[in-house]
C-alpha cells in the first residue's frame, strides 16, 4: 500500500469541520497503523471522521473487487504481482483521501455516455432521477438512461469508476458518495448539445460533466466559424454553479495509432507519432474542456491515447486486458467496474471469439467470472473513456472539500499538483531525435533547435520545462492526477480565479498568402500581440487557425513562444494525410506556454515532409492564405 | 463511417466502442461525415445552397415532417447534418425576446437558456435558419450567432 503521508492526513485531519462524528476504528488495517502512529505521541488524540455508518473513513478495501481496483490502490491490487504489466504503484493516490471520509457528499456528476443502469446494485443509491436524460426520444416522459442495447455498457462502466457505492458489494467509485446524473447522447437522434451542457433542467445544477466521447471527424472542421453549437453551449459553462463554472472533463481521444477505419502513415523510423492530435475534435480547443489522456498500470502512456498541445491531465485508463483471468497477461490490466446488470447484457456477458478471448472474469459462465462476478454485474473498460472518469471522480473529492472552487481553480489544482510521470519517455521510444523530412529517417541529431530551413526536425520534444517553470508534455499533459494532492491544495485554498471566460476575436499572423516549400521547417509567420492593460499578461492558452490551399495532413505546425518554448500542435503524416487538400479556419491550440509572458515576438513554424506531389487524387496544394493566432490570458 | 472492429469486440474493449459511429441519419444515400468522391460530388442534385463561416454548402436533402435534419456537403466534400437550428448567444435572452416580439423570422419553436445567455430556433428548413441570422445580425450586433451544422459524430472513447 502508498505510505500515508502524514503532512497530509495532518492538513486533512486540521481542515475537518466542527462537531463531527468520531470514527469508530476499524477501516484499512494499515490505514488505522498509521494514523494510530500520528497521534501516539499526542496528548490529545482526537480523531473525528465526517461520515457515519459502517463504511466510515474506510478505503475501498471493504468492497469484494478491490483487489481487481488496481487504480485505487495499485500495491494491494491482483495485478501487483505481474511486473510484466503493472509496475504496482500506479494508481490515482486516493486512499488518504478516503481514510479522511471525503469521498465526493455533495457533488453532482452528470455522466453524458451511452446511457447509464441506474437500478445497478451499485450505483442506484446515488442516482438523482431529477438528472436523468434520454436523447433517443424526442418525448422526455422517456427520461430512463438505461440502455435498452446489450452493447450499449459504456456510461454504466463510466459511472462506475466515478461514483459507485460503498456497499460491500462490487466496487466503488472513486468518489463513492457523489451523485450521479446521466443522459442517454451518444447515437442518440434528438441530441440538443444546449440541454445537456448545463441548458436543461435536468443538467443546469450538475457541478461536473464527465465526457467520454469525442468527433473523429474525416476532414479538418472548421473552428469558431459560426457552425459549432459545442463551442456555443461550454463557453457559457463559467455561468453555472453559481458563476462559479461547470466542471467539464472530457476524453482526448484514442486515436494515437490508428483511427478507426483509417489507417495513419506513422513517421518513417517514427511508429507511430498521434495519428490525430487531440484538438482534432474542436470541443478540446475550448479552454474549460480539462482534456484527459489515459496512462496504464506501468504508468506510462497507454498505447491507443492520443497525445496532443492541448492535453490537461492524464488518468488512470489501462490497457487491453484480454488475457489471464483478469487481464494480468499479454498489454495489461483494464479499470474494474460497474457493468449493465444481468449475464445477458453489457461487457461481461461473454465473448469467446473476437479478436481473442477475454479474460476469464469478463466470460460469463466461466469459473473465474463465477466465483468473482456471478451476476456478471461487473466488468472493466480501457481507453481515455475510463482515465476520464478517474479525474473526475477526482475533481468531485476536490469539490466536495471545497465548494468554492471555480473552473479555473479545478484546472489549476490539478495541474499543480499533477505527477510529472515517465520523464524519459522520449529517450525510450527514440523520439529524442531529429527526422529527416524527405526520408522520414531518424538522424543522431539529438538537438531540440527548430531552424528555418533546416530538413530535419524534432518531431516531439517530451517534457518541457516552460518559461513560467511549469513541466508540459503532449503525452501526458502536466501530468498524472493525483487525488491525494489535489484535495489537499483544495483544502487550503483561499485565493479563488475569475471564472468569467472572454475570448478576443483571432488575429492575422500574416498579410499575404505563405507559399509551403514542403520537406522543410518554415516559419510561416510571426506576431506581436499588443499589450493588454485588463489582462495578467500571462498566457493561458495558444489558438492558431488556418486556411488555405495545403495537403495539410503532410504537414505540422509549431510554435515558439517569446520566452523560447517551442510546442508541437501537430505533426505531419497525421490523420489528415491525402485526403484533404483545402483547409478553411482549421483549429489547433496549445497549453505547453501556460503561465509565460504574453507579451514579445510569437513564431508560427511549418513542419511538412516531401515525398508525395499529391494530396488524394489532386496535385499537392502549395498556399496558405491566412494564418491566425489568438491568446487567451490566464486569470 | 468504416468499422474495422467487430461490435462484440467493440463492446468490450472500449477504446474499440465505435460501434455507436454508425448512428446514420434518416436519408439512405448520404451518411454523416461520409466524404464525397469528385465523381460523386459531380452527381449531387442540389437542392439550394447557403453559406455558413466561409463555407458553401451545398444542400442535398432538405428536412422533411418525418425528418427534421438537412444535409448538406461543404466545399471539401463532406457530408454534414443541420437541425436548421440558429443559436444566438452572448446577449440577454430578454433582449432576443424583445427582438422576436417586433420582427417574425418564422422560427418554429424557441428555447431560450436564461441563466446561459443562449436563445435557440428551430426552423423548419436550413434556408430559414440562415436567413434568420441575416436579419437578426445588424439588429443584435453584440450577439453570436451560429448555425451548428455536424460534419461527425460522437464516438466511445
């Protein structure tokens, strides 16, 4: 088990309000050792808990899975055992949390998925039915999210590892007493994006939104440009909860080696780069959306998660998990969870053919999932799908310590208090190299220059320490969550942002079209941005915008801060290769200048590779005709 | 939009949970975020075109009373999906009330979002929503407006 920080469960234990109920004992063994340890010199040991009932201040020890909930508690899990796929450290750090009885009272969580079971013996005890929403018909006296298609056990697997119960039966959540909402969205017919970010009534009092969806879109969308009815509805979530803002934690997408029903060209000596960055689908340039990449229980990336300039934070996710009883052999462990209830629906119904077996708990009938999940209630998922659950069921124990938080404070928080993990991931996947644009082969020039000209270019640079001293890294974000950390900075803090959100319209970069010299680094552009007497003068996010007549799948684009910081927003042979030729306000952002000076000279870089005079079935496009920037100022 | 894995993999392992990807519209000859081959571009039969951002569309199916959805092909080829919805945001629905009360823009139905700044018509062709937003842009110059139109959908992740 993760030794208890004693600092912490101090702070935590200071910040307990008055007149509350004291703990009974009992709980995690190694818990009680070490608090017992905290006050055995003391002359005064008071130790109070702010839950009552059987399941006070106890970790989630007391529920039968917990030994499958490798992201609650990675050293006591199954998997700790197989080094091959666990590392048995990883996890979210969230025990300390709640062995001192937080564990979400008070949060609203609306999962919008595929529906959610809320009879679930599991998670009915949490459901609020007045947050319950079906986008399959157009009638809401149909407001049921239960899915009616045995398939359709996605946002019960969602719910899940935010919010399910302490019980003693199955699993729990990570924040096991929040509350759940759900509505029924994805393939749902009578969506209206209006009413389910926040518009209706049956969404407008959720604290957070927990997204695990996103737009693969087959060719460059258009940003800002008057079409999005996303864009419209989050920029007004800073209105709700008080104008305190919504919570919106959204997945970054799996898209790293391959889109579905795409196949990505990968770089040469590189295999793969992201085969689409995240901001691909355009709700994650909007600055309240917390993207989320997923890391597995080695605690490194997970292979499928899309790396991107506009990742937040990574969670807990896992991998494939198809082999063993469990999934202990073959990529590694998946996220125990709840599952539509029953043997005949949902992920643990049984699969036996494709593409390969699963794991033994998952295959209904089988004396692993008998003896472990006879009702075949439970199962586990992978993808950032479940590391965005796992943040926010963290963001849940952070509201549920202190409600005063706004938007901008949960981003803040949880980027402060990330854990910069794997910080040699570069090294190990021979990324720290530059590539040659023409040959798209690795050259032993280990230099993180962009220049002008050049032929070879860095195609990832890893972590980055910016200029504002805070680490980024397309990979992970700022970082993994860490529950832990995060609800004790949320305990003492004080200082709250501005939740109020103002966009300045985008601005030219360039005043006559840039002709592409493919097969090179070219700056195409640079800015100054005019100091603004309302703002910090700290950036908080980078927007660039492009149009114009480019094979923009051959291409990336770069940018390099005043301060010298240079972020990757996309690489070349990406998702977009030979199938677009006309890009009309193409949108990318980045988060990697957080904190830095707004003010000095911005560089817009092209990074295109040669090889290829087409783009699809038309002659290779050569013009961009307008290039824009806008900076968002941190609060 | 092409599945590459099974639906009963897709279930299970999630990352592989496109199988909600499918989810086509009514029509039978155009699927959303399909892309149009040159030849096929060139056998559209439009039935109206309206400009959206810097977009062209071509329409190609308007809505009907058993489907409230147009579809439209932009300037690359790509098959998209309007509910003929104008969204005006950014200013007090008051103010879009007060707007409406005076000048008819022949919406059929009108949500407004009090605590979101967001007013929502619903039209019943493309054509009227675009229209709408002509009129209704120099009489609110402070407000947005946006004609969502959904060139994908949204997929597990």
């Amino acid at each position: 088990m993760r030794k208890i920080n004693l600092a912490k469960a101090i702070g935590a234990i200071g910040a307990a309000v008055a007149g509350l109920t004291a703990c009974g004992g009992g709980g995690d063994a190694n818990s009680t050792s070490a608090t017992s340890s905290i006050f055995d010199s003391s002359p005064t040991p008071v130790v109070v808990c702010p839950e009552t009932g059987p399941y006070a201040c106890k970790s989630g020890a007391t529920e039968p899975l917990y030994k499958l909930a490798w992201h609650l508690n990675a050293a006591k899990s199954f998997f700790a055992a197989f080094s091959e796929t666990s590392d048995g450290k990883t996890d979210i750090n969230v025990e300390s949390v709640h062995l001192q009885g937080i564990k979400g009272a008070g949060v609203k969580v609306l999962v919008l998925d595929d529906g959610m079971d809320i009879a679930h013996e599991d998670l009915a005890v949490n459901v609020d039915k007045t947050m319950l929403a079906n986008f399959n018909f157009a009638d809401f006296a149909h407001r049921d999210p239960t899915p009616t298609d045995v398939d359709a056990a996605h946002g019960t697997n969602v719910a899940g590892i935010i919010a399910g119960a302490q019980n003693g039966i199955g699993v729990m959540g990570i924040a096991p007493r929040a509350t759940l909402g759900a509505a029924a969205l994805i393939g749902g017919k009578y969506v209206n994006i209006i009413d389910a970010y926040g518009g209706a009534d049956w969404s407008k009092n959720a604290d957070i939104i927990s997204a695990s969806y996103g737009h693969d879109a087959k060719t460059p969308e258009q940003f800002d440009a008057g079409e999005s009815d996303d864009a419209v509805a989050l920029r007004k979530l800073p209105n709700l909860r008080g104008g305190k803002g919504l919570i919106f934690v959204k997945a970054a997408g799996n898209e790293f080696e391959q889109v579905v029903g795409k196949a990505c060209l990968g770089f040469g000596d590189l295999q793969p780069i992201s085969c689409q960055t995240t901001a691909d689908d355009t709700a994650h340039l909007e600055p309240v959306i917390i993207s989320t990449g997923a890391v597995n229980a080695k605690g490194i990336k997970a292979s499928y998660s899309s790396a991107g300039a506009v990742n937040w934070i990574s969670g807990l996710g896992g991998e494939y998990g198809r082999e063993g009883q469990y999934g202990e052999i073959g990529s590694g462990p998946m996220i125990v969870s709840t599952d539509l209830s029953g043997c005949t629906n949902g992920y643990s119904r049984g699969y036996s053919a494709v593409p390969s077996p699963q794991n033994q708990f998952l295959t209904a009938g089988g004396a692993t999932n008998v003896k472990d999940n006879p009702k075949c209630n439970y199962s586990q998922m992978n993808g950032t799908s479940a590391a965005t659950p796992t943040v926010s069921g963290v963001v849940a124990l952070m509201l549920s310590a202190n409600p005063k938080l706004t938007w901008r404070d949960v981003r803040e928080i949880l980027r402060a208090t990330a854990r910069h993990i794997d910080p040699t991931y570069v090294q190990r996947e021979s990324r720290n190299v530059k590539f040659d644009l023409t040959t798209a082969k690795a050259t032993t020039d280990s230099s993180s220059t962009l220049v002008d000209g050049d032929t070879t270019a860095r195609l990832d640079f890893g972590w980055v320490k910016n200029a504002a001293g805070y680490s980024f890294s397309n990979w992970y974000g700022f970082g993994l969550v860490d529950a832990a950390a995060a609800v004790k900075m949320a305990q003492s803090y004080t200082v709250y942002k501005d939740a109020t959100l103002t966009l300045d319209a985008f601005k030219a970069v360039n005043t006559t079209p840039v002709a592409i010299n493919y097969g090179h680094v070219q700056k195409i552009g640079s800015f100054t941005p005019a100091a603004s007497a309302t703002s910090s003068g700290k950036i908080d996010m980078l927007q660039l915008r492009l149009s114009g007549d480019v094979c923009v799948g051959r291409m990336g684009f770069y940018v390099k801060s005043p301060a010298g910081t240079v972020s990757v927003l996309s690489t070349p042979n990406n998702v977009y290769a030979d199938t677009s030729n006309q890009l009309t306000k193409y949108g990318l952002g980045s988060f990697a200048f957080y904190g830095e000076p707004m003010t000095g000279t911005w560089e817009v870089y092209a990074v295109s590779v040669d090889g290829n005079a087409h783009c699809g079935d038309k002659p290779r496009g050569t013009t961009l005709s307008n290039i824009e920037y806008r900076l968002i100022a941190a609060k | 939009m092409n599945i590459t894995f099974t639906k009963t993999f897709a279930s299970v392992v999630c990352i592989g949970g496109m199988v909600t990807a499918t989810a086509a519209f009514s029509a039978t000859d155009f699927v959303q975020g399909q892309m149009l081959s040159a030849a096929e571009r060139s056998a559209l039969k439009p039935q109206g075109t309206v400009t959206i951002g810097k977009h062209p569309l071509t329409i190609v199916k308007a809505s009907t009373a058993d489907s409230l959805d147009t579809v439209v092909v932009n300037s690359v080829g790509a098959v998209g999906i309007s509910k003929n919805v104008l969204l005006i945001s950014n200013v007090p629905t008051s103010k879009v009330k007060t707007v409406l009360q005076s000048m008819a823009v022949g919406s059929v139905s009108t949500t407004y979002y009090d605590h979101m700044d967001i007013s929502r018509l619903r039209f019943a062709s493309l054509q009227a929503a675009v229209s709408a937003r002509d009129s209704l842009s120099p009489v609110l110059p402070q407000a947005t407006f946006d004609v969502p139109v959904q060139y994908s959908v949204p997929t597990a992740k």
